[in-house]
C-alpha cells in the first residue's frame, strides 16, 4: 500500500506532521489489507489558526473513501479524518458482504 501525504500553506513541523499521518495510515492497511493507495492532505489556514485534512482511500482500482475534517489541532484533524475513512471502509465491507451472501442465497433457493 502507497501512503501519500502532502501538506498545504504550511512550512512549520511539516516532517512531524507526515510521520504521524503516516504511521497513522499505516493502520488502515493493517484493518483493511484490500486498500492499495491512501492519500491525505493536510491544510492549514494561517488567518483562522484551523487545520483540514482531507483522506482518499482507493480500493482495488475504485476510490473507497473519501474524508474531510477540520479542526484547530493537526493531529486531531488526522486523528478524526482517518476515523470517518475507517467507519467507511468497514461499512463497505460489511454492505459488499452481505451483498455476496444475498447472491448465495438467491441462487440456492432456485435450485
């Protein structure tokens, strides 16, 4: 899995910034082994003292996820982010399972 990470209108603590966002989307691969690209982009707005970042999950070929946030703190903005990408991921999964099993289902009753 390729973790992307780029940060917008911001000079300051950028490499601390990135390890963390790595390493915290170094988790989405161990939860969701079919995820093959993540990236995140972190923005800050120097004016309003506010963070954003912004995650985009692709699965398989197909954009998965994609989630924003915003918030004062940088690590609490990547925090939240990648907690809505991994509620979105885990309910993709639970509706493309139980889609397979409708199929099973409706397919053995026929017989």
């Amino acid at each position: 899995m390729s973790i992307e990470v780029t940060m917008r209108h911001s000079d300051v603590r950028i490499e601390t910034l990135k390890q963390y966002a790595e390493e915290r989307m170094a988790k989405l691969k161990e939860k969701f082994p079919k995820v093959t690209k993540v990236s995140i982009v972190i923005d800050v707005d120097v004016k309003k003292h506010m963070y954003m970042a912004e995650v985009v999950a692709n699965r398989l070929g197909e954009v998965a996820v994609g989630a924003k946030e915003f918030s004062e703190s940088a690590k609490s903005v990547i925090d939240t982010a990648a907690a809505r990408a991994e509620r979105q991921l885990l309910r993709m999964r639970v509706k493309r399972r139980k889609g397979t099993v409708r199929k099973q289902r409706a397919a053995s009753e026929k017989n």
